[in-house]
C-alpha cells in the first residue's frame, strides 16, 4: 500500500496574507466548503488571535466542517494566541493547533532577540502548554498540534534538529519544515528533510511536513523534493497564493504526485476533478486572476494551438498531454484555431459543428480561416459557422467577385469608393463612386460596374463574436425591380463584409436575369 499525502490547505490563512486578498467570514466559509469537496485533508482556516473576524472564521469553519476535515488554527509560542485558537476550535471535532516560532539566526538575532536556549525553551513550553489546553477535553487522547520552527531551511541543521526533537517529545504530532522565503532549491530541502530523518531520534513518532513558499518559483519542486525525502504532509493553497510570490499550489502538487505516481510511490485523497472549479472560486472571491498559463488551473493548461501538435493531439492525444483534462475538471477547447492551426484541426472542429463540406467548399473555407487567424487572436466556433455558412451561401454563381476595393471617408472628404471587380468571364472592371458615407459609396460603384440598379430594403451589422478584432457580419436585402435577394458578408472589417453581402445579393439577381440593364456598357 502506497503511502497517502496528508494535503494541508492554507489558503484560508498563509493565502489570505497575499495583499488584497483578505475575505470575510462568509466568504472563507464558502471556500472551506469547497477545500471540504476537494478532499483536502487538514484546512488551516486562520490566525484567531489576529483579529475578532479571523476568530469567528475559524469558529464557524470548525463547527461546521470538523466533521469532514481537520480543522486548524494557527498561534505564535505565546499563551494568548493559543488560547484564542483552542477558544475557536475547542467545541469542533478534528481540529488541530500549529504553534510556530522561528529558529533561523536572523530571525532569532534581530526580530525576536532570543537566544537559542530561549528559543527551545519557549517552543516545549507552548507546545505542552498546546497539548494540555486540548487534553483538557475528555475524548482527545493524542492532541493534534502541529509546530513550525519558522524559517527551518536557514537554520543551522543541528540547532533544527534539537528543536524538531524537543518539541515531538514535548508533544507536538507533526512537525512542519517551513522554507519561509523561498530560499531552498530541491536538492537543498531534500537534504533538509533527509538530515532530520537521519538525525532525529524520535522523528518517527510525528509527521513531517513541508511548507515551501515560492519566492525563487521552486515552491512545489521542493515539497516534492521534501515528500521524496520522506515527508508526509504539504502545505499548499490553491493556486498558489501566499505572502510574497506565494505558496506551493496545491493543484500543482496534487496532480504532480497523481501524474508522476510511478516515480512518487505515493497517493492523494484530492478528488482533482474539483480543482478548476475551485480555483475560479477562490480567484473569484479574492480578485486574484489566474494568469492564462497557470499549470493545472490556467486558460491555457490544455489548449494547443500549433498545427503539428494539433494533427498529433488528433491522433493520439498523449503525444500532446500527459494529464486528461477531465481529471482536473478543465472545461475549455483542447484545440484553440489560430494562425498556427492546420488543415487536420480545422477539418475536426468543422466536422465536429455538424458540416459536411465537399472538398471545394472545405478548402474554400481553409483559406478564408488561415486569412481571418492573421487579423483576429482567437477564433470562436461561432467565427468558424459564420466562415462556413459565408463559405457556403457564396457557392452561388460568382457573376462577379471582388478583386480589391478602396474606401475613402472623414469630414471634410466625400466619401469615395474605388473598387475592381473581376467577372465569371475573366475580364476586370475598376470603378469608383461617392456616395453618403463608404459603405454607400461602395455599394453605388458595384451597381455601375454590374449594370444593376438596386435599392437596399434592409441592412444590418453584428459582432458574431466578441472583442476589439472581432468578426463582423453584415446581412442585407436588396429590391431589385419588385423582387428581394438577401446578401451576407463576414470580416473583421464591416466595410469589407458590407461589399460582401452587396455583391452576393446582386450575383443572386443576375443569376435570376434581373436588372441587367447596363451590361453591354462593360462589354458583359
Ligand atoms: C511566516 C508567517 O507567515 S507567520 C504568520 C504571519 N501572519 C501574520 O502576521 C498575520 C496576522 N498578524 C497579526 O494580526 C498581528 O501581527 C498579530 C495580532 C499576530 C500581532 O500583532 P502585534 O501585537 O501588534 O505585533 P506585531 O505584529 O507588530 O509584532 C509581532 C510580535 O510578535 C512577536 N512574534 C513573532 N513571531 C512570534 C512567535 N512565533 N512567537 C511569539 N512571538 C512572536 C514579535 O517578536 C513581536 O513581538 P513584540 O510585539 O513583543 O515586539
Ligand atoms: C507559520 C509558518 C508555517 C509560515 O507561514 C512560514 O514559515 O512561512
């Protein structure tokens, strides 16, 4: 049986100390509800003695949750805090105090100006003094306090060692290894936990723990490094937040040990198809955006843009991924058409909106994607119908088709049109026009080139999707002696798309024999 990771989530606390991150009680209770869900096993729901607000956090999170995770409350090594805690947590099941107090030089040296005597002294005392608040309730056998020599990966390891044994033997159930700045590298903490394995004689009898924040992005590279080295609990937050540059992400740390569970040798209780959900809760209540190629939980986590990955992912989808989007509860689009995209993804995603376009056609609307990808970043599925349905509803006879056009228009300009026009036929025709603004303008030098005189019944422009490049699609109906062709054109520009659907609606009336008036003048 493989070992299981005891995941300890401090969202709630170390996460809350990001700057303008703080939330209130109902909000915290909303994501202890949802950390619950996730599976996580231990949720350290805040800093009692802190404020009346964390106090009553931690309350109603034990009180409601106690029963299906263990419920934590953090304490300096100093009376008060730990009465505050166990005051917050006393009436809950599970639940757990950490006391913590630093052991580095530099912190004992210049913050708390205590020599290492004191240092040891102070934390047995509050760790017993822990243990004996809890015993004090009658069904707690084993107290569950956890404690923290703050700043362990720059404590000299044998003043570490001292202190990790003293205080197990005071008491202390799991003893929490905390990189406080981010300074350790994965081969350092591996050391670090392998010292204490080595040299702590009682070190069986308590968890050891590792608490990596990410100041030089190493923070779950070396809790992995730490569980390698034997510890049994990680404290992570989701998505990483945390003092400074955060904590280790607990997204990241659970679906590292799932994927690489043949390297680990160890398991999670994290039921991960929850961690998306829970990440855009958390980002949601502290305003926090999860940046797009954030791994596990990003935007981009999954999504492949590039031709040769998208013909692979098409094939078999490992050559791509080596996570199941499923498992993380991704909800997105694998295959992200852009201007990298090739021929295989389109066809895929085309398909997979229901058409069945002939080879023609599909090419067609291939070139019209690749010329729509380098305007516009991103291309919906509801650029993609408006592409095809365009695609499709121009494979009516092409009288005429734009070569180029030219607009002119401002306030002091009269708005011109230029444009040259190539018949089924093979000859070119260039004409210009002015009219009331471009778009009349240019609708005016089409009938001269075409030789039909048409009146616009109706014209209309929406965005099919959205965002500054987004496509523009304009609808309109012409009448042309009595009877009515409709035209529809699709660019990132409308004027564009404008002498599209123009163009479209007259090559339907000549299709028709309708208003061919003044052909013979063009020599058609
Ligand atoms: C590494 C970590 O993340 S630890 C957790 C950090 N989180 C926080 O600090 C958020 C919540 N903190 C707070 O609300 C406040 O800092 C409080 C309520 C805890 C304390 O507030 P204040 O009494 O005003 O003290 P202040 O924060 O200015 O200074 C910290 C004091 O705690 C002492 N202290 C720091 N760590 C410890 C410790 N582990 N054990 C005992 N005393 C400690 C400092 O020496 C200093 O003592 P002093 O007031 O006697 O000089
Ligand atoms: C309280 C301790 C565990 C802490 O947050 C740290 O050292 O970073």
């Amino acid at each position: 049986m493989s070992d299981v990771i005891t995941f300890f989530d401090t969202t709630l606390r170390d996460g809350e100390q990001s700057p303008g991150c703080s939330m209130d009680t109902a909000e915290k209770l909303e994501v202890a509800k949802a950390l619950v869900d996730l599976g996580v096993d231990v949720i350290e729901a805040g800093f009692p003695i802190a404020s009346p607000g964390d106090f009553e956090a931690v309350q109603k999170i034990a009180q409601k949750f106690g029963d299906q995770s263990t419920i934590c409350g953090l304490a300096r090594c100093r009376k008060e805090d730990i009465d505050s805690a166990w005051g917050a947590l006393q009436d809950a099941q599970n639940v757990r105090i950490h006391v913590f107090l630093a052991t580095s030089a530099i912190h004992r040296d210049f913050k708390l100006k205590m020599a290492k005597e004191e240092i040891v002294r102070r934390a047995v005392d509050m760790v017993k003094y822990t243990c004996d608040q809890m015993a004090s309730r009658s069904d707690i056998v084993t107290p569950n306090v956890e404690f923290s020599p703050e700043d362990a990966a720059r404590t000299e390891l044998d003043f570490l060692c001292e202190v990790v044994e003293k205080t197990i033997a005071a008491g202390a159930t799991t003893v929490n290894i905390p990189d406080t700045v981010g300074y350790a590298t994965p081969n350092h903490f591996f050391k670090v936990i392998s010292y204490l394995k080595e040299n702590v004689s009682n070190i069986d009898q308590a968890v050891i723990s590792t608490h990596c924040h990410n100041d030089l992005g190493l923070a779950v590279a070396n809790s992995l490094a730490g569980i390698e080295a034997g510890a049994r609990q990680v404290e992570c937050t989701i998505n990483g937040l945390g003092e400074r540059a955060g904590n280790a992400a607990l997204e990241e740390l659970a679906m590292a040990i799932r994927t690489r569970g043949d390297y680990y040798g160890v398991t999670t209780n994290i039921n991960t198809q929850k961690l998306c959900s829970t990440s855009r809760l958390v980002s949601k209540i502290t305003g926090m955006a999860v940046q797009r190629n954030k791994a596990i939980v990003g935007q981009n986590a999954f999504a492949h843009e590039a031709g040769i990955h998208q013909h692979g992912m098409l094939q078999e989808r490992t050559t791509y991924e080596i996570m199941r989007p499923q498992d993380v509860g991704y909800v997105g689009t694998n295959l992200v058409l852009g201007k990298h995209s090739g021929r295989h993804a389109f066809r895929d995603r085309v398909e997979s909106l229901g058409y069945d376009l002939s080879e023609e056609s599909f090419q067609k609307a291939f070139e019209a994607f690749i010329a729509l990808a380098d305007k516009k970043k991103e291309i919906f599925d509801v650029d993609i119908v408006a592409l095809v349905d365009n695609q499709t509803s121009s494979e009516i006879e092409e009288h005429w088709k734009i070569k180029n056009f030219h607009t002119l228009s401002g306030t002091e300009t009269i708005p011109t049109a230029t444009l040259e026009l190539e018949h089924k036929e093979g000859n070119i025709v260039q004409d210009a026009a002015t009219g009331d603004g471009p778009v009349d303008a240019a609708f005016k030098c089409m009938e001269r080139v075409a030789g039909i005189s048409a009146k616009l019944t109706d014209y209309n422009v929406r965005s099919v999707s959205s965002g500054k490049d987004a496509l523009g699609e304009v609808s309109l109906s012409i009448d042309i002696d009595g009877v009515i062709f409709h035209g529809k054109g699709v660019s990132t520009d409308v004027i564009e798309a404008s002498v599209q659907a123009y163009l479209q609606a007259l090559n339907k009336a000549l299709s028709q024999d309708r208003g061919r008036r003044r052909n013979e003048k063009k020599g058609v």
